[in-house]
C-alpha cells in the first residue's frame, strides 16, 4: 500500500514496489504490467502518478513500453545490475535516454610541493 502521508512522494513509492517486485522475480521477463489506469484506480492514485513511476521503471530498463499495447518487463534483474556493474556513467546515462553533463565546482592553481 502506498502511503499519502509519507514523506516519499506516491510516484517513488509505486515504482519501488513494482521495481521491488521484478528485481524478487515477482514479475518474469516479458510479462505485461498493469496498465496506468489500472494502477491508478487499484492505488487510488491519479493516473499522472502510475504514469511518473513508469517513466522511472522505464528510464532505468526495468520495463519497456510499447503505444497500445502495455509496459512489459524487460530484464531480469540480474541483466540489469550486471550491465551497470561494468557500465560507465555516460554510457549508463546515455541508455537512460538522458544526457550527461559536468560542472566546474572550482579551479585553482595549487603550487607543487618541493619537498617530496
């Protein structure tokens, strides 16, 4: 169940449930999750939320998404924590659909030490 007053907003709290849920072998590879509008009304949720837990199942390679017809899992979770294992962070980035980035915190120069 999800919980209205926790300080976790409902989309994290849905997708650490079903993420939960396929990592435990709960949901094998290949099988069709709920639908948004299922979830939504099951949870008590607006379908925005169902929908924003996807987004991260999906972001991450947890489920894929297929227009008319579903999300479905789409690896099993060792597949998935194996990959990032030896994985860097622009390419883990990258199939996430998203775009690394850096920023210069600080720069100086720093003279040598002489005595080593």
């Amino acid at each position: 169940m999800l919980q209205a007053n926790s300080p976790v907003p409902l989309y994290r709290q849905l997708y650490y449930q079903l993420r939960r849920a396929i990592e435990e072998g709960e949901f094998e590879v290949g099988r069709k999750l709920r639908s948004e509008r299922q979830l939504a009304a099951d949870y008590g949720i607006s379908r925005l939320t169902a929908r924003r837990a996807f987004d991260i199942l999906r972001q991450e390679g947890y489920v894929r998404a297929y227009q008319g017809k579903g999300c479905f899992v789409a690896h099993s979770a060792s597949h998935i924590h194996d990959s990032a294992a030896v994985e860097g962070f622009n390419a883990a980035t990258i199939r996430r659909g998203m775009t690394p980035t850096s920023r210069v915190l600080s720069c100086s120069v720093v003279p040598a030490n002489t005595k080593w």
